[in-house]
C-alpha cells in the first residue's frame, strides 16, 4: 500500500494490484464474492488492526486489552480518485474504543459526540433528569414510606385471607347445627335459633368490613408519604421520554445521505416508507453507508466493497473473525437503495433460479401421497421472484391433483420431501408433523473436525428482524429448538454428521452447527452462517412416519451425494 492522503483514502500500490481488472459493475451489497482488489484492501486493513498496539479497543481475540469483548464489523470501499488513481477507503460500524474520531478511518455521516454538539447537550440534560429521579428514589424517607407501604400491603393481604378462612368456618358450622337443630327444636324456638345464626353471619360480615377500613386508613396515610415524589418522579420520566423522542427525530433529520447525482435524503424520510416507519436503532451507523457517503463528499467513484468481522462473535449472532460478510437488510438496504441510485449494480444472485435444470425425482406415490428427492437450490413453494418448486413442478405433473405441502425444506438443502394428493392424507401426516412423531434424519458435511463423537445441542432460535432471513440464537424471546447429532467419520478438516431435529425451527441445523455454543462448525457452503461453496452441504436423507390410509410404519431413505 501507499501512504494515506489526508482524506483517508490509501492508494494500492502499483505492484500490489498489477494484472487486476476492474469489476464492470459495483458489488452487490446483500450477496457477493468480495472483488480481488476488495480482498487486498481487506487484508491490509486486517493487518493494520492486528498490529496496531494503540488501538485501545477490546476485540476479544488478544489478552493484552481490558474492557468489554466488543467484536466488529469493519468495510472497506475500493475508489477511483479525481484523478483515476485507485485507492480504499475504511470504516467501522458504530463506534471503536467509545469514539468515532480515528485517522484510518472515514468519520460518520453524522458525529453525534464532537463538541459541543447539539446530541451532547440534550444528553446531558437527560442524564440531569436520571440523576434527579435517582436522587428521589434513593432518598430515605422515600424509601421508608415504600417499604412500609408494601410490608403494611402484604400484612393485610394476609390478615384478609386469614379472616376470610375464620368466616367460611363459621358458616360451615352455622350450616351443620342448621342441620343438626332442624328436626329437634320447635318451630318457635327454630326461628330465634335462625335468627341468631343471621346476627353471626352479619356480624362477621361487619368485623371484615371494619378490618377493611382500619388498614386502609393506615396504608393511605403511609400512601401519602410516598405519592408527593412519585408524582415528581413520573413528571421527570415524561420529562425524559418527550426529550428522548425530540432527541431522535432531531438526530434522524441530521443524518442525511448523498448518492452520486449530490442528493441528499435524511434517515426519517428513507425508513418512513417501509414496515418499520421509523429508523430502527443505529441504523446509518454501519460501515458501508458512511464509506459512500464519504466517497460522495470526496468527488471519489466508487468500484467496489466489502465487509468483514473482526473479533470475537457476539452472543446471539453467528460472525466468524476475518470472515466476509453482506450487508444487513433492516437497517442497510433503505439506505443503500438512496445512496446506489443510478450505479449499476452486479446482477441480483437472489432473484436467479439456481435449481432451474436440476431433476425433481419422484421416490414413491400413491393415490394418497408422494415421496420426492428434492434437489439443492430449488424452492418448496413458489418464492416472490422464483416461482420453480417442488409445489409447481408437481402441479404440472398431477392430472386435477391440487399439492398438498406438509413440510418444507430450505432451498439450499436437499432431500426427502412428502406432499399430500388429498385433504385427509394431509391432515393425518402434518398431525404427526406437529406431534414430533415423525422421525427426520438429515446428513451434513461440517467445515471442520469436531472434538465430541455425538451430543445433543439446545439453543433457542428466533428470526433476526433487521436482517432477514437470518436467525438469531436468543435465550430471552426464542423458541425452544434442540438436535441431536452423531458423527459419521472425519478427515483433516471436516466432519459428517446425522442430525435428528426433535423441533422444526427455521435454519434450526443451520444455527445449530455455526454457533459457537453449537457445534462451532458451520456446514459446509452455508452462505448466511459459513462461508459460500458450490452448494450447501445438508440433505433429508430419511424419512419415517405412519400412511394415512393403511396405518402402517413407511419410511424413505435416499442418501447424499456428497
């Protein structure tokens, strides 16, 4: 590399990229192979973090940094400056060590922490309200009154439920000398009896209604000590909340974002458009934005991008250190739709049907269902730019047979798949889908050797909103999904397995065999949670479940190719 200019490009040296060709279009963001002079710069970025020893930033992957294990995403931009000289540019999404202020790197859209700044006077002023409702909440006579309230609150629940028990045990044995007096006293003496038996039930009604009111008294005057500062506490939080929304949209009309034609579109009008309505947190903060946005600024053109983790992974994702990764949907995408405009763009890989000629084969049918071997990269159903698929191709087969789909596999993954030809062979299969009574075996290669000979992984899954259709591992809000595995055999750097699913969430075996509190081994060409290869390398190879129509055990195995 060549020295880096004052405006943060760094220039490839002349040698370094000799014999490279230009990429005739500009990378697509959501699905690429990083471009050779991409990588270059890459890797040279890469070595910058690795030794540069005044980076005061925890990454998780050296013992030599304190503070939090923060990973990161990092990008970088190949250009073409005024004057045709190729060079790149490198950012960081969000912050690094608490600040946006480093010299490799290009600055943010918008610097919400210089000084001064509008962002760190309002956040100073919130953190004043923090500080106030703090301040009453830890005051003692606050304190004092809530304790006493709630211990005054739990004694007359109990008091209550107490004299409660006493009452019903008095009416029962009102009720059993009703029975017992009944055919022994003369009617006159009876209703006196009645009577007094009245006067008790009364009575005890009234003792309850004066226990009532003897402890409300108490607790409103115990009350009143506390609801003068929680009406000042709940002022300050409405306080706070209108000064934190105000601050937002402030902040969402500061970020604006250029494209190559000087036009400028501010955070709120991009996301008021889609589902989201509003910008969601930190979007405008990742990398690739602001590398264009400072391409625009600096009249440089831009050629191509990329973006790779540094790090150690976060919790809940799936990111491998030095690895490439697209852009995310949620947050990016609006942006990025702004910011490409009138760039041509390398072909969408998403809209291509890669299953196009691969063969659809039929493995058994019968009037009630059919067994077939799906092929890798074709769709179950209908997708909204594919419409190949297992659905459509069979449809185009049965003569007035309307498919039945019962499950489905992910477009990637191959394999045994069965489809109803009625309604009630549908229903009676997916009832065993549903009741987890149907034995699924799937094979996979993994991208590495694994320690353990065979285990049982239970991690939740949920969807990842803001980067779609990737799942998340969360513990708080997923779903319970849980696989066993076996290993199959091993050479020097992967291994077979059989996985078992015992629930059905979505890229479940996918996740499952990527995070770090899985397997640690993604499958071999996963292209969300590994790395990219001629075809995902997982197949439904067995099949087991019970025949609608004569009851009987069936099971299917077809085994991979791979």
């Amino acid at each position: 590399m060549e020295n880096s200019s004052p405006n943060h490009i760094i220039y490839f040296s002349a040698d370094a990229i000799k014999g490279i060709e230009l990429p005739e279009r500009f990378t697509f963001p959501f699905y690429y192979e990083a471009h050779p002079l991409a990588k270059i710069a890459a890797t040279e970025l890469q070595y910058y973090l690795e030794t540069n020893v005044d980076l005061d930033h925890n990454f998780g992957i050296t013992d030599d940094k304190q503070g939090p294990v923060i990973g990161k995403m990092f990008g970088v931009l190949v250009v073409k400056d005024k004057e045709g000289r190729l060079g790149y540019l490198s950012a960081f999404s969000g912050k690094l060590a608490g600040s946006n202020d480093h010299s490799r790197f290009v600055p943010p859209v918008f610097d919400m922490l210089i000084e001064n700044s509008f962002f760190l006077k309002e956040q100073e002023i919130i953190h004043s309200i923090n500080m106030q409702i703090k301040e009453i909440e830890s005051g003692d006579d606050y304190k004092n009154s809530k304790l006493a309230f709630e211990r005054s609150n739990t004694l007359l629940i109990q008091e209550i439920a107490d004299f409660k028990k006493q009452i019903k045990i008095n009416k029962a044995a009102r009720k059993k000398l009703r029975e017992e007096q009944k055919n022994i006293l003369s009617e006159d003496v009876y209703i006196d009896f009645e009577a007094d038996l009245i006067k008790q039930s009364l009575r005890d009604k009234h003792l309850l209604n004066v226990l009532l009111n003897n402890w409300n008294l108490l607790l409103n005057e115990i009350k009143s000590g506390i609801e003068i500062p929680e009406a000042k506490i709940e002022l300050l939080k409405n306080e706070r909340r209108e000064r934190s929304a105000a601050l937002q949209r402030q902040l969402f009309e500061q970020y604006e974002f250029l494209n190559k034609y000087g036009d400028k579109k501010s955070l709120q009008a991009i996301f008021s458009d889609t589902v989201f309505g509003k910008p969601p947190s930190a979007a405008g903060e990742c990398a690739t934005p602001k590398l264009l946005q400072f391409a625009f600024l600096n009249g440089y053109t831009p050629i191509a991008m990329a973006e790779f983790w540094w790090g150690a992974s976060p919790k809940s994702e799936i990111r491998k250190h030095q690895q490439f990764y697209p852009a995310c949907t949620g947050k990016c995408k609006p942006i990025l739709k702004h910011m490409l405009e009138g760039i041509t763009l390398e072909e969408d890989p998403l809209i291509k049907n890669p299953g196009e000629n691969r063969e659809l084969s039929i493995v058994y049918q019968d009037e009630a269902f059919v067994i077939v071997n799906k092929p890798a990269d074709l769709l179950s159903v209908p997708g909204i730019n594919i419409k190949d698929s297992v659905y459509t191709r069979l449809k185009s087969v049965f003569v007035n047979i309307e498919p039945l789909m019962i499950h489905r596999l992910d477009m990637a993954t191959s394999g045994l798949l069965v489809v109803a030809k009625t309604k009630e062979a549908h229903q009676f299969i997916q009832r065993q889908f549903l009741k987890r009574t149907v034995n699924k075996r799937y094979t996979a290669l993994l991208s590495k050797v694994i320690p353990s000979s065979e285990g049982e992984i239970v991690l939740p899954l949920r969807g990842d909103l803001y980067n779609r259709p990737r799942q998340l591992v969360c513990f708080e809000f997923g779903k319970k999904s849980i696989t066993r595995w076996k290993v199959i055999s091993t050479n020097g750097t992967s291994t077979k397995v059989h996985f078992w699913p015992l629930s059905g969430r979505t890229h479940q075996l996918r996740v499952h065999s990527a995070h770090e509190q899985g397997l640690n081994a993604p499958i071999v060409g996963d292209d969300l949670y590994g790395t990219l290869a001629d075809r995902l390398y997982l197949h439904a190879a067995y099949l087991e479940f019970i025949h609608p129509l004569t009851k009987q055990k069936l099971s299917f195995e077809v085994a991979e190719d791979f």
